[in-house]
C-alpha cells in the first residue's frame, strides 16, 4: 500500500484554518498536527478536524518522526525562523508569504533549501485558477505569440478607513513594505509565471493614504477585521497603503501594475491583461471562472472554466464540470496537489512557486522600495 | 468530549466523490465508510480518503452500528428503495435527488421519514449559495416587499448533439421525465424555497428535440461526457429535451421558467430574476458570488458575497473573506454544514430540503407531465 | 440633381421629437413640417429646426403637395384615422405603433396600404440594432442551424408604484392592453423578424399588480414620468402590467417570453436567447453593442458591433468603428434609413416593419388577451 | 426671433462627417457650409445635407460673413495654421485635437484665442458622456471625499500588426507622439477634467512595437483601416504604440495609465478607476452608460444612464429614458450643445474643453516623450 504522507500546520488563523481544511480534500495525505501557542487551541482543533497530534511547540513537532510536511502558517515576523527550522530538520515545507522578512533572510533560507532534497514551496496561490493556468499554457505555447504589454493590479479595500488597523501595519511584524509586499508580491509571482520570465527592472511610486492611523489598545485586530468600539492610539504609518509601479520584463517587455488597500468596492481585485502578438488574455481574480480572450479580426471569447474546453494542465486544475463553479479554497487545494505530487514524483514538473521565486520577489519588493525613495528605475 | 458523527457514502461516481470530498471539509464529522459494488474499488478509496470501513453491500454497511448517517448517491432508479432501507435501519439519510423515480415513492419514503425521528435530507444543494440564502432573507423579511413576478430558467448543452448520450434518457434508470426532472426541480426548490411558498398551478409546454439518439453500444456513458468514436445505435428518446412553464404559487404570485439540455454556452445556468414590490433581486449561478439588486429611484446594486456585507444566516455560507470566491463545491458543504448542523441540535431552524421537498418536488413534475400532455393549467 | 425628400412629423411628443431629431440625420430627406393641436409650439420648432412648414392642423398638411412622407407619433386613439387619412392623401406613412387600437382598425389599414403603392411602415425599431441585425442574418444563413428554443422578455420598472399613472392606463387611449401591447409587441416584432417565423400559437398568464392607481387630477402625466406632489384620485386599473407567455412558431418551435412593467431596475429590458442547433444568440436591449454567442465545444464569444467584424447588412447599421458605441437613437436611426431607401428603390429588400407587421402584432395581442381571460392555447 | 448659429466644417473625413451629422441634431444651429479640397465633393455633400455653402477654400469660407462658427476638421498637420487663421476671421472655433503639431504652435494659438472674445474648443470629447458627467459632478462636491489612487488607460487594436498603416505613423502628418497624443491625451484630458486637477509631473516608458511596418506605395490608407492587397513599402516607424505612464496630480495625488494600439480585442477602451476616500468610481467607455460604485461597508452600485438618476448636468447630457443607450455620437452631441451654449450665454459655466486645456494637454504629451527618453520623472 502506498505510503501515506503526515503533514502539520503551524498556525491556527485565517490562513491555518484555510490550509488544514484544504489538507483534508488531498487524498493520500493526512492532515496528523497542529500547533498553537495554546495547548488547548491545539488539541480542541485536532478533535474537531481528527487529527493525530496536537502540539504547543514547534521544536516538539519536528522531532515527531512520522511528520513529513510543514506548512508554516504563522505570522510574517517568524517565517524565516520557522522555515530554517523546518528545513534544518529534515521536513517538507510549504511556507506561507512572504519567505522571510527581508531578502538577506530569504537568500539564507533559499541556500538552505537547495543544499537540502526537501521540496520547499511558497503560498503564491493564484498561480494555480485554471484560467490562470490556461493563460499560461497558451502564453508558453505561443498560441497567440509574444507580449507587447502588460498591465494590472491588485487592488483591495481592508485599510480604506484611518480606523482600519491591523498588525499588518507594523513593520516588525510584517516587513517595511505592506501593500507591494501583501499583494503586489501575488501581481509579481503571478505575471512573471504567466510570462516565464522575471521583471528585472522597476520604477515605482507610493503613497501613504493614512500617516496615521487609529491603533487599538488591547489587541492589534486581526487582519479584515475592525473593531470600532475600542479605545484607540494614533500611531505613525510608515507602510505604503497604495502604489504604481512600472515594470520590465527579462526579454524587455513592459509593464505596470498598482496596489491598494485602499480601494472602496475591491476585495481582492488582482487582475491582469496581456497584451499578445495576436490576441489578449484578461483575467480577474474576483471572476476567476473566466479568461477573456481579445481578438482583432474576430470576436472576442469567454472562456469559461470547464474540464472538456481547457489545455491540459488547466483541466488538471477544474475539478467540475463547466458552470459548477470554483473559488479560491479550490485554488488553494490546486497548490497543495501541486506541491504533493511534487513529493511524490520529485522529477515531475511542477508550477507552485518554490523558495527560489519567494527569494525573487522579495528583491522585487527591496526594489520597488528603493526605487520610490530614490526616485528612478531599480534593477531587481 | 463532543461525539463525532460517522457517515457513509453509497456510490462512487460524480456524485459521491463530491460528497465524499466535502465530508472531509465538515469539522465533528468523520468520513467513515464507502460503498460501491466492487470491493476493490471501495478499499482503494477509502485507503486514499483514510476511511475506516469498506463494503460491497449497503446490507453490510447498514449493519455497522457505529454509522450514523448515510449519503446516498446512487443512480435513480436505486434511490427509491435504498432511502426506504436506510431509514429502516434508523440511520439519517442525505439523498441525492431525484428521493424516487415517482411521487408514490416518495410520498411512501415521506411517510416513512415523518414516523421516525431521523434527519432526512435530499440534495437541492443550490439553496445553499451564500447569495441565494441572502436573497432567501431578503424576500423573507420583507426587505423589498411582496412578489409581483418570477422568472428564470436552467440551461445546460450537453445534450446539445443527437451523438450525445446518457443513462439519463433511458426512462427506467431516470424516470419519465430528463430535463423537468434533473434541472427544472432544482428551479422549482431553488425558488419556492426563496419565496417561502409552494408553486401550487402548473401549465407546461416541452420539447423532444432529438427524437432519436445515438446510444454507444458498449456502455452508456456517464453524465456530461461524450465519447464519440465508439459503435452505436439509435434510440428513440422519450423524455424532454427542454420546456417552457408557466407556474402561480400559493398567494396567486405568476411565474415562467424554462429548462434546456441543448443550449450551447450555458452549462449550468440556474437562474431567477424576482420582481418585488420595491426591488428586484437577479442571480446566476454561473456567477454564483453575486447578487443583482435592481431599484426604480436610485443605483442598482451589485452584492458581492463578502460575509462583512451579508445578512446572518448569508453570512455563515460565507467562510472567506470578500473578494475570495467560493463556488460549487462550498455550496454543497453548506448544505452539508445545514444537514448535520440539525443532526446534532433537532430543535434549530435548518434551510435543506428534507423529504417533504424532495416529495412536492416530484408531484410538480407529474403535474408538468400531465399539463403538457393535456394542453392545460394543472394543480400539483 | 436628385430629389430630395420632403417629411412631415404629426405630434410633438417624445416620440415625435426623436423622429425630428433622426429625420435631420438621414442624407438626402429634408425634415419640412411639423404639427401640434397648438400653432405656437408647431411654429416654435419648426424655427429651432429650421422646418419649413408648421402646422396646427393635419389636413392642412396633407393638402400640401411638397410633403412625400408622414411620420405618424401621435397618441394611439390617433393611430387608426390618422394613418388611414395619410394613406388615401398619397403619401408613404410611418406609424408609431400599434397600428391601430384593435385589429379590425389595422386590418382596414392594410388593405388601403396594399392597394396603394406606397411605402408604409411601423415603429417596430428593435430589429434595426446593429447587432439584432447581426443575428438575423446568422439566423437567416443557418450559420449555427435551426432553431431549438426560444426565450426572454420586455421589463421596465416605470410603473412599479401606484403613485405611477400614464394615458397609456386609460384603455380609451391606449387599447385593451398595455404591458403586452406595449412592449410585449416589441418583443414578438423583434423575435418573429429574427426567425424568419410568425407566432402561431400562444398561451397567456397576464397579472395586474395594482388594482387601482392614483392618478393626478390636473393632467395626466406623460409616459416615463412621475410627478407625486399633485392632488390625485383612485382608479381602476383593468390593463396588465406584467404577464407570462408561452408560444409557438410556424414551424414548432416553441418559447416563452414575459413582459412587466414593475421589475425595480430593468428599465427597458428587452433580451432574448435563441438557442440553435450548434449555438446560442443572446442579446440584451439594455446592452446593445455586443452579442453573446454560446458554443459547446469551443469557448463562448462577445462579439462587439464593429462594422469590421459583422455581416454586410448588420455592418450597414453600424457607422461608427469598433468601441465607439452607437445606441437607441442609432437604432431608429438605422429604420429611417431602411425605410428611406425603400422610398428611393422600391425593388430592393428591406428589413423594416411594415403595416403587415404591424397588423400581425395586433392579432397577436389579441390572442394572448383571449388566451389569459380562458386559460387556453389560443391561435392566432 | 433668436438668431441661429451658422456653422461650417472643414474636411470630408470621418471626423468632419461625425461633425456634420452631429451639427443637424442642434437646435438653434444651421449647418451652413462645408470645405473640402474638391469642390466637387464639398458640393455633393452640401446637397445631401442640404447645407447653404460649398467651398474648396477656406479663406473664401472665412470671407463669409454669414458663417459664425468653424469646425477644424482636417488632419493634424493643419491644425495650428487653420485654427490660427479661423481666430484671426473672427469666428467662433471647435477645432479636432490635437490643437496644434507642437506645443510652441498651441501655446500661440491660446494667445491669439486669450486676445480676442471668441468662444474656442477642442474635442476632447469624452467629458461628454453622461456617466462622466456623473463622475465629475461627484468628484467635485465631494459626495465621497478626496481621491486616494487613479488609474485607468486607453487602448485599442488597429495598429496589431505591421500590416498595419496610417498616416497617423507619419510624424509630419501626425506629430512626434502617435499612442500617447491620440489617445493618451484623452485620457489625461478626460481625468483631469474629473479631478479638477492638472498633471504636473510624469514618468514614461514608451514602447515601439513593430519598428518597421508596411505601407501601401499608393496610399496612405485612412485610420481604422487595412487594404491588404496592395504594393507595399516597409517603412521605419518612430512613434510609440503603447506605453505606461506614472502620473501625479497638482495636490499630489498619485495615478497610472497605459496606452496601447496593439491590444487586441480592445476597440476603443478608454477606462479609469478613481479611488476615493470613501467610495470608487469606476468608467469604461466601451459600456458608456454604466458607473460602477465601489463601497466599503455596502453593495457595490451598478448606476445607469438614466436622466431620474442622475446629477442635474449628467441628467442634461442623458437626452433618452433610462434603458435608452446613448453612444459616442450622443456624446459628441452634447459636447456641441455645451459649446453652442457658451456663445449664446457666454457668461455661463462650461465643460468642454477649451484652447487652454488644449495647450496643456501638448505641455503633457511634451513632458511624456522627454521623461521616456531621460527616464526619469519630468514636470509638464
């Protein structure tokens, strides 16, 4: 009988939550730990979701023999801890975003990763919507020949308020940039794979809506969430809520994508068009059962996602039958298929982002950064 | 420490792996069993799914007294007696539907269900849509006033070509009726259920558009496939490939649906558009995250399933945040979550459709059949 | 140098006025009179417009031999005697619809029409969009084959309220009907032109959502308008205001449509959704430029009016390239011109609504009128 | 009796013939005379339209004292010298865009236009439409606070391929810039006349597509169209198609925009989305007659062109009920009223855009070549 893979979340929030509910649609993978802070919190989510081992500690998970795979699901500010950890004692690691806090740390963690025959896999999701996959496959295959532009954003609404506040805005915990980091870094993963090809240059400008915001006293709130009945401090935003960005591709191509946070009526709005020597791919992630295609000479399509219409791999990816449609747990269970198989057949190809390309974007971000303050294009 | 529940699914088909899948999503609950006339194939699900028992035999799996609930999701024309079995062997019962291939079944199943006092579920899932439920709330508490006029529809393609076939257009594994009784009795509980009434008059105008079919030889294919290369015979087809139907419910309100399996592009396009009194309220389940709310003296409105934006009970379908869509798969573990929600607390208001529905669901497609055949308004 | 055409337009309502506006558009016709019961307002826009005749009297204007063509846009009491008196006074009409008030009035009309060899023609002016056009001629050619089933409906919301009143309430001049004379007339017009095929055959289901209005006493009130500040009184409504419809055309092919004048937010919703044999057409009034074309086996397309991409005659009626929008005023833009032409070159095939339309459209009222009050299939 | 304007085009292109048609929808306004190089042509137009005047001169035009207002509807490259001499005749001047090849000539043409007391336009037509009325009108009152972000762009598809040809690729007929002047100064037009604000600094980076195209030896073939089949040349093309634009603001709001000719599938997409504090606009000029409303803490809103339901100047540029779309000649209508307007009421506030917006449009298409070609940020 083949060999069932353990696998372990760190992490008991949004993004925890949302990996140890889609462990349990792998097959061949069982969901066997958790860890929380709290043993408590631990144990009662391992009745609930039937799983083997509830733990408080991380170093007790990982000198647990029978676990295979960790998915690290803790906040930004101990990821590059947790990561080296996992490696260093031998696990699979599939690592929410960014990799590390900066990229000195996520160079380390990428060094560690390629010395290691561990798969390493970072939480760029959005690679793995059908449509999005369909839009790579007939990019890579030059079904509609080479780019000549490329624009989008990712554009949300959390922090739109000076009442919004989360730990997300402070930059110990979450890095010094938060919009590019947040979700320009998801617009970057996900374009560069689209394209096969790296953004090497930018050119960026950002803005602060909010220098200050409305800190709660008692707790940071969690990220989407505002609580606004608590007493308040005003604390100084150092963070950019919003922000435009050119950019260049490896080959020359441009580009320019924003971000906000700061957008009334976007919740999660990333989108992109591809301009194509013979056609147009659209996509929207707030659609994302949908990949418009533009034509010069003939009309425009719809494509919608349906197993029976789609290039192979993207097939791979819709599980039911056109008009049933599917959404982002379903885009997060793609990752994890990915990742798994990737354990399984270690010589397969595979599409999830791996440490290599968390360490990418993270210079991408470095960057951007230093290009708005600087005030002129950046080299990656 | 709270009981988990053990559930079984019968079947292995399209259907029961849905179920299955979903099982695995609903926290308390354990996915304990299969079944599926080849031992084989049931042991090697239930290895990948970590289920704790496999059968050959529903004899055997109703046998176990350590199962609690049954999924059935067998073909039609097995639904009759294994809903009649499962309930007499005091296990609660979530049928796919249609509960029977007649209302006498059903009404027999209904007797017996009302006498027990075991949960009893039949899968008109789309009622579970966060929209559809907020739209339910909606019309339920008046927000926009009383109906004046319903319409909408179900149009699927894939029976679009006379090459297309399936075990669906053989009478005695479905049931007289194909398009009426697949997709128009969903329409039909979709809508009652958001009106809070029983559509009570009936006048009906159907349509064979293939009379003759090409039936593979070898086997009769599944659902929503279409295999084309293979030999094959003509077959006289007696059930409906589409329709038209005017409906009055209850309180005298008018309605028009129509159903279609040969509509190119549509492939699951359930839709209702509900003229109220001070408002309109418009769903597509093709767009299954968003709500069109029609108004006369100011913007209409396009409600995106966001739990921050819904009402409560909308609100607990929606389990990510706004922007992150669900679709198909999370309606189904609403519908889920609803069914074994009532399990353990009897007492508490639930929204699935028990066999009561299931039954009035069936009586609306005879009345169908009878008004098509006589040219005339018919009760249900 | 050829002769220029001389026109006349009998009202000075909003239709009239969109008549004057269209005819000052249309090469080589000159706009040359205009009457109003008041010789002060006929005077007043004949200067703004620079017309050459005002008039407060219709005889008068007939009498004028200098005036080829009548553009009838008085109310619809006026229809009948004032088409008739046009016709025997020798001069091409083009009526707003209906034709008449009942179907006796339009069938005398025809008669004169076809004894005459003049040209007449109805305000049926849905048919001239661009692409309405575009999917007659895809029709016509069987490009996507025969049809297999018909849908849609005509919904405004101008009379959602009781506070709402209009002439068009008041059988003495509007006719028995209103919401299927008035829009659901448009909606047969438009989808028998586009099959090729009359409606045979219809089964009705009308509802009369406000029993009684308030009408204002002083006046009352122009069509599309509400003032809610004026003393009013209680009448009784006997017209409908929405209604359901089954139908049936020459060939078998069946269908069903709704009219409503109560549905919050549609303000002039006329769509249809033809399903064929190999495609489907879908089309929306309120979305006029683009197309919906449904496919099974490829992905769905929009095609966009662009006279670079459409059929010869559909291209006719698109003047303007691809994206910039034409609109309603296009459209009846696009009838004047086919009806002009028809004047010029009485050989040549035209697409416009001729009394013979219009008086099937009368007959087809008339049926669905009888069909609701016996609840029966009623032909035509 | 009110005098009546009298009006005169110059050319016989698609633009002048837009003027012409759009002219004879004016009340109050006659379209009197029309140049073109062929006397022959200006004759037979004059004809068909019934104007009084046909010229081959335009200095015989401006000797005509009857004549009041000038349409400048030639080629660029006769824009400044035409407006110029129009100014110098004392006649009221609509002139095309751009208003001169450089902003040297259109810096004088505003000083000449400043001198005298003649009312001066430019067509920058797309502040026209009701929806951006709309917009504006909301912007400025400040219904949802300052603005956070803009972005947006322009793109079309007629210049994909390097068959593609026109003279708008020959700098002297042209000027310097082909996307970023065509189109781009639309959108900068059309933002800045929303905001309030000016463009006061730039970052570009310009993209040259295709580097040579075939031109047709015999001619120059006209904008938006493609003759295949003739001799051809290949020639070295100069001028962008398609670029991204960093923008900031006058109050130091941040925006981006692309432009692009070779987009296929996009026709004429000139499109923004506006962020503001509390609320976002969004506008597509491919589906004019919608605004979508972004909200925070409530659906978002879908408004239509509509005259109920819009601001009282929106509400003047929507001429048709609510479902009666109105298109770009709609828009190009109301630009005209706006400007006729001026000069019967010259003390009256104005939308449309006069020499001074068409100066500082050329200062921004000038600072947009400079910033791409010393890549780095530049002030207009």
């Amino acid at each position: 009988m083949k060999k069932m893979l353990r696998s372990a979340v760190i992490g008991t929030g949004f993004s925890a939550m949302a990996h140890l509910e889609t462990l349990k649609r792998i097959p061949g993978v069982e969901a066997a730990a958790i860890v929380s802070r709290s043993y408590e919190k631990a144990a009662s989510i391992a009745s609930e979701y039937r799983l083997a081992y509830a733990y408080s500690s991380v170093d007790d998970l990982l000198a647990n023999p029978e676990i295979d795979v960790i998915h690290n699901c803790t906040p930004n500010s101990l990821h590059y801890e947790l990561n080296k950890k996992i490696l260093l004692a031998g696990k699979h690691v599939l690592s929410e975003k960014p990799l590390a806090l900066n990229s000195e740390q996520s160079a380390e963690l990428l060094e560690i990763a390629k010395s290691s025959n561990l798969v390493h896999g970072v939480c760029f999701n959005y690679r793995h919507y059908p449509m999005v996959e369909e839009a790579r496959v007939r990019i890579t295959e030059q079904l509609s020949g080479k780019p000549n532009l490329i624009s989008g954003g990712y554009l949300q609404d959390w922090c739109l308020y000076d009442s919004d506040y989360s730990w997300r805005m402070d930059p110990e915990l979450n890095g010094q940039s938060r919009a590019i980091a947040d979700i320009g870094s998801h617009w970057c993963d996900t374009v560069q794979h689209l394209l096969g090809q790296r953004i090497t240059r930018v050119m960026a400008d950002l803005a602060i809506i909010h220098p200050t915001r409305k800190k709660p006293l008692e707790s940071a709130g969690s990220t989407f969430t505002n609580e606004s009945t608590q007493p308040i401090e005003s604390v100084k935003i150092e963070s950019e809520d919003a922000g435009n960005v050119l950019v260049q591709f490896e080959d020359g191509t441009k580009g320019m994508f924003n971000v906000s946070q700061v957008t009334a009526g976007k919740k999660n709005n990333l989108h992109f068009t591809i301009s194509l020597a013979d056609g147009t791919l659209e996509w929207d992630q707030e659609e994302p059962n949908r990949l418009w295609i533009g034509k010069r000479n003939e009309a425009n399509q719809l494509l919608m996602k349906d197993p029976a219409l789609l290039s192979n791999t993207a097939s791979d990816y819709a599980h039911f039958p056109g008009g049933h449609q599917e959404g982002w747990p379903d885009c997060l269970k793609n990752l994890m298929l990915s990742f798994y198989k990737k354990i399984k057949h270690l010589d397969q190809e595979s599409y999830f982002a791996t440490f290599e390309d968390g360490h990418y974007n993270m210079k991408i971000v470095d960057a951007i950064l230093r290009s708005n303050s600087e005030e002129r294009w950046m080299d990656v």
